[in-house]
C-alpha cells in the first residue's frame, strides 16, 4: 500500500517533471468561455469559483471530450477523493463515496432534478451517457442546508447539453468488449429563445461481470435530452428533459446469466423573472423516475418523486446578497422483490435562507434550512462558511455544518426493514486555504473532519437463517486531507490532486468499506498545432470490502489513461484513448472484474463549422 509520504513524494515528483517538459512557458488565461469557472451548485446562484468558500470540482466539456468515457462514474473516478466501486463492466452498478461517507450520502443531480431513487442504493450514474453531458459540478461537504435529505458527502449536479448550442455535431466511437457509441447533438438561437437537443447510443457485449465466469454480459442505452427557453415579455421560461432506457446483462451469486431492463428520466419546466431590479426569482416544477424490471422474474423497483420549487435571490447591496426559496417533493417507491414487496409515498418540504457577505477581507456565507420529513421529522441543519482574504491571492478558509439522511423505503420496509428508524445525522468541521492566480493557476488545500452518528446497519437477530433488522446502532468519523493544484498555459494544462482520508467505523474501530485511505490523480494535456495528446493517471490505495465471513481486503492500484486527438479539418476531429495502458489487473469491488488495456477510437464531426 503507498504511504502517505510517498504519495506525496509522488505529486511533488509529477509536478516538478511535468514543469520542467513544460518549460516554464508563459501563463495564459485559458478560459475563452465566459462562464467556464462559474459554479451554480455551491450556493444556488450562479458565483465564480473563486468567490466559493468550500472545495468544488468541475468537469468541463472539453474534459469530457477527451476522456472517452463510457458512462458518468468511468468521468468521475479520475478525480482523487471520489471513490468508484463497479459490480463489473459497462453498465454494472456503479456507487460513488464522497470524501469517505457512504454510496447514498451524496445527492446526484440532473439539471438539478435530484437522480437518487428511493429504494437502496445510488444514483444510477452508469446509466448517464457523457455525450448527453455539457459539465459536472461536485461540491464537497454538507450541504442538506440547500437541498435536504442526503447531502452528507456532498452535491454532485451533472448539466445535460443545453439551449445555447448553434449547429449539428455528430459523433461515433468503437472499442474493445465491442464497444460502440454514436450521438447526434446540437441546437439553434432564435432572437428570443434557443433549443437544445442531444440523442446517443451506447452498447457493448461486455466481458464476464464476475470472477469464476466466463460468459460476456452486455450492455445497451439509448439517451435523449432535450432543453428549451424562450423570453415572454420580462419572464424567461425553460424546459429541460433527460431519458436513458436499455438492458443490463449480469450473472447473479450463483453466475447464472441474467438481465434486467432500466428507464431513467428527468423534466423540469419553470419560470424566472425580475420582481425589482434587485429581486430575481424562479418557480419549477420536477419529476423524476428510476425503473428497473427482472426480465427473468417479475421482480421490480419504481421510483417517481414529483417536485415543486421557488427561488429568490435578493441584491441587499453591492456586498451582500440573499437568496430563499422552497421545495416540497413527493416520492412514490413500489417494489416487488422475491414474491414481497411494498408501496410508499413519502412527502418533504424544504425551506432555506442563505446570506452571502463581503466585508473588505472579510467573507462569509451564512445558511439554513428545515425539512419536515415524512420519515425523518423535522430536521434543521446550518452551514458557516467563512474566507479571509490575504495579500497575493491567499485566502484562509474555516468551515461548519450540519447534514442528515432520512431512511428510504428499504430501510423502513425491505428485508429487515425497520419503520421505527432515526435519521443519520453528520456534524462537519473545515479549514483550508485558496491561492489563485487570475483563471489560470490555482491551488487549494483542506483538511476536514465528518461525524456521522445513527448509521444503518443489518443486525442479524438468527445467525442459522439470517434473519435480521436494520437498527441505527453504528458511528463513523472522517478525518481527511486534500490538496489540488491547477495551471494552464497557452498549449497546455495540468491538474494535481491528492487525497489521505481515514474513514473510521468507531463502533468497532474497523475501516469503512469500498474507501481506500489515499488517492492521487494527475491529468496533462500538451496541444500542437493540431495535435493534442493527454496522460491521465490515478492512483489508488488498498480498500477493505464486504466478504464472507470478514471484510476482504482490495489491493492497491494505478491506472493510466492515454488520449489523443487529430484535428483533420476545422469541423472533423480524431480522437483516440487507450484505456488501462498499463494493463493493470485490479478490482472496484470483491469478485468482480474490471477492464484491462483497451483502445477506443471516434471520430467527431460539426456542421456548420467554418
């Protein structure tokens, strides 16, 4: 397993190497797009990254270009702190662990529309196609302040291709497990509005999903999405849908061959406007719904949730800012699973106030929220988030909060469900440090600490049958470190960043599973001419994970990624990645296999282009 000193020998080693290749060529602002380092999802409003005072990442279109990936969670493992575990290939289950807390500790949303059903488990993130994507925002910390129940880890908001889109782009790509995808995108401005629209189409046969199998399970998805918005007077309204359906082949516990068909979709209609000159406002109205049926039995799970929302953002001054609002959501879950199952609804309201202040050096943010929870009861959680501006572009960091999850339907009503439980509740603490120089360079350093008490857990109550209830009877404690480091040139960028956490059961002082201790991501991409090439490399520490009859533990691994493009003409572009260069054998999850070195070629073309 790496140390925590040779880790950091190890970025300070990149950096040093990759600087010198570079040369120390001169800095440039490399963001030609306006509202590339803009950030929505911290705070509700749209607020330049530098001005957030807690860590955000971003995953922008061009970085989504290049990567190849085949789904959203193969974007997001690249990125140290955020833990990937796959039950195999294309389309297997994908969980995501935010700076250490659990898989469904951290909301996904969808243009905004929360994704997480509300049966066990994540959002379905290997089902979200990237060419339907335009950028990825990850907010790390508690945020249940602004969007309730399960913002633990943090916020993970993925915008679909939108409205402001001019021309056609077409795009096709083939790879190993043949792989193929193929998407058609685009979008037209009128003089009051513009529409958006994107369409791709992902399969692949896979490889065998578990070790001791040797059969193939594939994989197919069809993505649509489709955006709108149109000035009526002083109200602009929008629309925006998202829809993903296929077929997920997989080999259950005892590798026999099985699939199941899925339908995933979003839609949001809503209306802003200029109450004052200094009061803006939105209303929306969401629904989102998560469907997977057996194709082998007629087991099932639906989820629909139906939401309402109002939005306020209030100029009190040049230096402080308000922003209020809303939301009360409807969920409705049926399941019906081995011969049994059940049908809930369960109604929330939200309610929120944050207070955004500059005083000379001095900045803060000031929020909080209440939920009345059908499950959960009345919850109240805050957010203190405070900056202190030095000279040079150096700005000292504190943080606190509050979050909670509430239990979903199978933890109240599954196997071993328990109507009776409490909600898991998490008290955050923060200090870091920001050094940015303009859009170019950027360096930021946190260190954090996450109590988490009332954790579910299975207690089994008959150890010769199994038999057993979920009761809220274990502890956890996050301690952890990162640090990231940004600088782009002319012809170049470079990314750095690194991750030492502790996430720790304090019930019996056992690693929590599937999060490993450290983690080291490094991304460079030169440009000439025509060319660009790429490197990405992440490095993993060994993770404990569920076994019989103890906890397994996964070895530690690295994976580099290389990617490439051709720019043929000014509207065709090749593009090449060779995933897995290193052909290294690892493991995301204990008995399931994991891709090894593979090439995907595409080729990208835009109408219109001159």
């Amino acid at each position: 397993m790496p140390s925590k000193k040779s880790l950091s020998l190890l970025a300070l080693v990149l950096v040093l190497v990759l600087q010198a290749m570079i040369g120390g060529a001169a800095i440039a602002d490399a963001g030609t797009n306006p509202e590339a380092n803009v950030v929505v999802t911290a705070t509700r409003t749209p607020t330049p990254e530098s001005e957030i005072l807690v860590p955000v990442l971003t995953i922008t279109r061009e970085d989504i270009e290049r990567s190849l990936a085949i789904d959203a969670a193969d974007l997001l493992r690249f990125q140290a702190g955020l833990d990937i575990a796959r039950n195999g290939g294309p389309g297997q289950p994908a969980s995501l662990f935010l700076r250490g807390t659990d898989s469904n500790h951290t909301i996904v949303m969808i243009d905004g529309v929360r994704v997480n059903p509300g049966t066990i488990g994540g959002a379905p993130l290997e089902n979200i196609a990237p060419e339907s994507i335009e950028r990825i925002e990850i907010v790390k910390g508690p945020r249940s302040t602004l969007y309730g129940s399960d913002a633990i880890g943090g916020v993970v908001n993925i915008f679909t291709r939108g409205a402001y889109a001019d021309g056609v782009e077409a795009f096709a790509g083939s790879g190993r497990y043949e792989t193929r995808a193929a998407s058609l995108s685009g979008g037209k401005q009128f003089e009051r509005g513009g529409l958006g629209f994107s369409a791709s189409s992902t399969n692949s046969s896979g490889f065998a999903t578990r070790q001791g199998s040797s059969m193939d399970r594939g994989y197919e998805n069809l993505s649509v999405s489709l955006q709108g918005r149109w000035l009526a007077g002083p109200v602009e309204l929008r629309a925006r849908a998202w829809r993903a359906s296929g077929t997920t082949e997989y080999s259950d516990f005892l590798l026999t061959p099985v699939d199941s068909d899925f339908k995933d979709s979003t839609a949001v209609i809503e209306a802003a406007f200029a109450a004052r000159d200094d009061w803006h406002m939105r209303f929306g109205a969401t629904v989102m719904q998560n469907l997977i049926e057996q194709n082998q039995s007629a087991d099932h799970v639906r989820t629909r949730r139906d939401s309402l929302e109002w939005q306020n953002d209030l100029a009190l001054s040049q230096h402080d800012s308000l922003t209020f609002g809303a939301l009360a959501s409807r969920e409705h879950v049926v399941t019906s699973e081995f011969g049994s199952g059940y049908d809930v609804e369960t109604d929330a309201v939200l309610g929120y106030v944050e207070n955004r202040l500059e005083l000379g050096r001095h900045n803060l943010l000031l929020a909080a929220g209440y939920m009345d929870h059908e499950t959960a009861g009345g919850r109240g959680t805050w957010n203190v988030d405070y900056g202190f501006d030095l000279n040079g572009g150096v700005r000292l960091l504190a943080a606190a909060g509050t979050a909670f999850r509430a239990p979903d339907s199978t933890d109240r009503f599954g196997f071993g469900g328990n109507p009776e439980l409490l909600p898991e509740t998490s008290r955050n603490l923060e200090v870091g440090l920001q050094w940015h120089r303009g859009t170019s360079e950027r360096f930021t350093l946190s260190a954090y600490r996450n109590d988490i008490d009332n954790l579910i857990t299975f207690v089994v109550t008959d150890p010769v049958t199994f038999d057993g209830i979920n009761q809220n009877v274990e502890r956890a404690r996050i301690d952890g470190i990162e640090a990231s480091y940004r600088r782009s040139g002319a012809s170049w960028q470079l990314r750095v960043a690194a991750t030492l956490q502790d996430p720790r059961n304090l019930t019996d002082g056992t690693d929590l599973l599937r999060r490993s201790r450290e983690s080291l991501s490094v991304s460079f991409v030169k440009s000439f001419s025509r060319y660009q090439l790429g490197c990405d490399v992440l490095t993993d520490g060994a993770r404990m994970d569920f076994g019989f009859p103890t906890a397994v533990r996964l070895a530690p691994y690295t994976l580099v990624n290389l990617t490439g493009r051709v720019v043929v003409t000014p509207q065709l572009d090749l593009d090449a990645r060779i995933e897995n260069a290193l052909d290294e054998r690892y493991e995301l999850a204990s008995g399931y296999n994991t891709p090894r070195r593979g090439l995907f070629v595409a080729a990208r073309y835009r109408f219109g282009r001159p």
